[in-house]
C-alpha cells in the first residue's frame, strides 16, 4: 500500500470486511495510506461437510468494532481529520432479521454450496437465461435466489420472520446506525437487482414467496448516512458526524482501488478466491454464458468471471494435508518444471462459479504416484486456478470482441502478490504481459477513493492513475505446455462434471 509521509487531510477510514478477516486502514485525501495506521483481526467461520460456510451475524460485528477500535487508538489526534468511513464486504451474503433488527439467520456467505439443489430446482420452474440477462447474475447457489429458496424450505420458521433481507454490510450499518441502505453495487451481487431499471426483480420475489418491503432501500454509493447510535456515539465520537458511505462488494472495490475503473485496464485477483473484472457500459452489455455483470456506479459496470478457488486451496492444503505453506515452499515450487508433476486437479473445493456454475462441483486430484511429493500438489494445484483463470480470460475478451490490442491486465490480491510463481504461471498460461499492483490493500483503498470522489475531493475514481510493480512476461514455450495440460483438465472437468454450460 503507497503510504504518504506527509498525508493530507480528509482522511477516510476504510473498512475491508473479508472472508476470514477485518481490516481497519486511514487513506488521506490522495489515496495513499497514513503509515502505522492499520488494524486487523481474524475471526472463524462455521463451516460443515454439507457445505456450510456462514458466521454469526452479531459476533461478526464485534470483532468488525474491535478493528475499529484498534485502527482509532493507532490514529490518535489524526482521528478528529477523519472525513468519512469507507465499507467493502465479502460480496453475495445473505442474512434476515426481524422487526426489532435481529438476526433470524447467520450470515450466509458466497462459499455456502447447501443451496445448490435449491438453484437446480428454479432452474426447471424460471427462464435461467432470461434472469442471467435481466440480473447480470445466474441462478446458482452462491446468490440471493438460491438462497431464499432453500432456507424457506429448510428453515420455514425462520423465513416466516424477517422484515428484511441484507447483506452483511447493511446489517452492519443498521448496528453502528441504526439504519442503512443498499448500494447498487451490493445489490447488484444478489442475483435479484434488474441491472436496467436499478430495481429489484418483482418476478424473482414472487416465485420465491418474498415482497419488496422485505428488502432494503436501494442508494448510490455516494449517499452516506450519520449519526451513530448512542452505544457507537461515546465509544467513536470522531465517526459520529461524518458520513458512512453504503457497503461496496470488495471485488469491485478492488477494481477501484487497483486502477480499474476504466475500460482498457482488467482486474485479475487471487485471494480467498479468484477474479477477473472488466468495466464496460452497463446499458450496451449483455453477459454471455459463463459470466456475470455487476454495477459500479451509475455510468459503469464490470463484466467478470469469478472462482470460489485462490489462496484457499493452498491454505487448506497446508492446514489440512500439513504441506508447507506456500512461503515455505515457494522456492521449491519455484524450481519444478511446467506441469512435470502429472498431475491433473479440479480446485473446487468450495464448488465451481465460473465458468460452469457446478455448485455441486468437488475438488478432484488425478495422477498421484509413488514419486508425487508436496511440492508438487502445491504446483499443480497453482497451475490448475491458472487454468480456470485462462478459461474465464478467454470467454472474456471472446465477449469485449478483443483481438489484437490485449487489455492491460493489473493483478492484485494477497495469494497473487505473495508468490512470483504464481504470478508466472499465470502470466505463461494467460499469454499476455501481468501488471503487479503496489497496492496490497486494493479493496480498502478502492472504497477510500470512492468516498473521497463524493465528498468532492477527487474528480472520478477513473482518473487516479495506478501503480504498478514491474510486470511479468509470458514465456510462450511454458506457456505451450500449460495450454496442453489445461486441455487435459478439461477432460477431467467434462468427465466428472459434464462440461461447460449456462
């Protein structure tokens, strides 16, 4: 992160709500860090062999108010230039709560693959191609939709109760505010925005037995609210009169933050899990099978694939196989050769978005033998989100019609920064030139940006420039082999799964 020795003021406390952690850094009115000024803490998600992946709504609040708190006493005096709080979450949660504003359900993340019979049963009663025109987003378990249909047949007493459906942004405003609304950003990741008119699906909500009360006030990202609540008021007072801007989903935030809000620059990131993001024009767009459009503002949207696979297949490589860490194990993996492992591997261990939208998808090894050591499942399982990323890079630039001149594409995320090799295989299997971002808190920043452009102190987040490490060219012989192994990936994929489809 580009840190400021001499920060100008507004400041803006950017909140970044992750998977598995929560950020707490200051940005000053340029959009570079405040140095020393960062807080973060981890927090443990509620995962099952069913495909769980949620977390308690309320606890998850707490450990968001103890980041703050450490982020302001870090600040100290500088917290009284505080301009605006800044919010992304973890994009596509879900979470209901009742008339007095408690949760009636956990929050239930984009990982959670228990709703994935629920998305295959709207798919044979609703129009699937038509809702992935109108909402951007396809019927899949990940979202809004699938979400809803299998906690009111799972959990009837539960939905039986709610006065609102949020992600966890919102209902983590309405806990510091007392109220909150929902950018179209947010609601655009649900699945149940119509893209077009910036309204919520009326056909979606009948089917799924829901009415429009039931969901939050939609608003731009400009529209903060203030005024803590009196608990908040006395524990924060520098954040009580300032405003706290809508929550962003952290994909398109890292859009923003990385130097992607303008058509000609795609976003690639490797977190948790894996992205690639172009802007285009929301109203000339349709997505094509595979890919989905989310807004990012009122004149901008992003055309993208996701995978529910990055730096969580390694993580869980080396918490549950007790392999190396990947910074452990880097410098060997380093040294192996392109695919000279034999192995074939499907990384869904959290189920398959992108391309095909295989809930029900599992993670597949192929090809161990005697000689298959640790480095080597590292390896392969890096080559093989190389090879999920190339195939939602390809389905892309079929969909911009790029040809000749090849996007600059800017990578970001901590699994992709970490790890030259992972870098490198990328750029070998993508076959085009990776530009590392300098910013590691490309989210946090993003939303910073966008608060600092609606108070007036930054013309349009498109206009900051981005800054770039020193790029990654592609090694077209490696390259060859990695196209050869992708191919035989596929086959595996077609074989336990049945191939690509919308």
């Amino acid at each position: 992160m580009e840190q400021n020795a001499n920060p100008l003021v507004p400041f803006i406390l950017s909140l970044d709500v992750g998977t598995s952690s929560t950020r707490a850094l200051l940005f000053d009115a340029t959009g570079a860090g405040v140095p020393g000024i960062q807080a973060q803490d981890s927090y443990e998600l509620t995962v099952s062999g069913e495909g769980e992946v949620s977390v308690d709504a309320d606890k998850l609040v707490a450990v968001v108010a103890t980041t703050i708190d450490k982020a302001l006493n870090s600040a100290g005096s500088l917290a009284s230039s505080i301009g605006a709080v800044a919010v992304d979450t973890f994009w596509h949660s879900l979470v209901g709560v009742d008339k007095d504003g408690r949760p009636v359900t956990p929050v239930i993340t984009w990982e959670d693959t228990r709703p994935r019979q629920a998305a295959a049963e709207l798919s044979k009663v609703l129009d699937k191609k038509a809702i992935h025109q109108r909402t951007g987003a396809l019927l899949h378990a990940s979202y809004w939709p699938a979400k809803l249909r299998w906690l009111a047949t799972t959990q009837p007493e539960a939905v039986a109760h709610p006065a609102q459906w949020h992600s966890f942004g919102e209902y983590q405003h309405r806990q510091f505010l007392g109220r909150s609304v929902c950018s179209f950003w947010m609601a655009s990741g649900t699945g149940m925005l119509v893209i077009r008119t910036r309204q919520w699906d009326r056909e979606l909500m009948d089917v799924l037995g829901v009415h429009p009360e039931q969901f939050p006030p939609l608003a731009d990202v400009d529209e903060g609210l203030t005024g803590l609540l009196p608990e908040y008021a006395s524990r924060w007072p520098a954040l009580h009169n300032v405003p706290w801007f809508p929550a962003i989903g952290d994909g398109a935030a890292a859009n923003a933050g990385s130097g992607c809000a303008t058509e000609g620059n795609w976003a690639l990131t490797i977190g948790t899990s894996s992205a690639i993001r172009a802007v285009v024009s929301p109203e000339q767009t349709v997505p094509p099978p595979g890919l989905w459009l989310y807004l990012l503002d009122a004149k901008r949207a992003l055309l993208g694939g996701a995978m529910s696979e990055g730096g969580n297949v390694l993580a869980w490589m080396g918490e549950r196989l007790r392999l190396p860490s990947l910074k452990e194990a880097e410098p060997l993996v380093a040294n192996l050769p392109p695919d000279g492992h034999g192995l074939t591997i499907l990384p869904f261990i959290s189920g398959e978005r992108s391309l095909g939208w295989h809930a029900e998808a599992r993670a597949v090894v192929a090809g161990i033998h005697t000689d298959t050591r640790p480095a080597d499942l590292l390896r392969a399982s890096m080559e093989a989100l190389a090879y999920q990323l190339g195939a939602v890079y390809q389905q892309l630039a079929l969909a911009l019609d790029i040809k000749e001149t090849k996007p600059r594409l800017i990578g970001s995320g901590g699994a992709l920064l970490s790890s030259s090799t992972l870098r490198q295989i990328v750029t070998d299997t993508l076959g085009t030139v990776l530009y590392p971002s300098y910013e590691r808190e490309a989210s946090a920043r993003g939303v910073a940006l966008l608060a600092l452009v609606a108070l007036g102190v930054l013309p349009d987040v498109g206009q900051v420039l981005p800054r770039l490490a020193d790029s990654v060219q592609p090694v077209a012989k490696r390259g060859e082999i990695y196209q050869k192994a992708a191919a035989r990936q596929m086959q595996l994929y077609t074989v336990h799964l049945g191939g690509v489809e919308e």
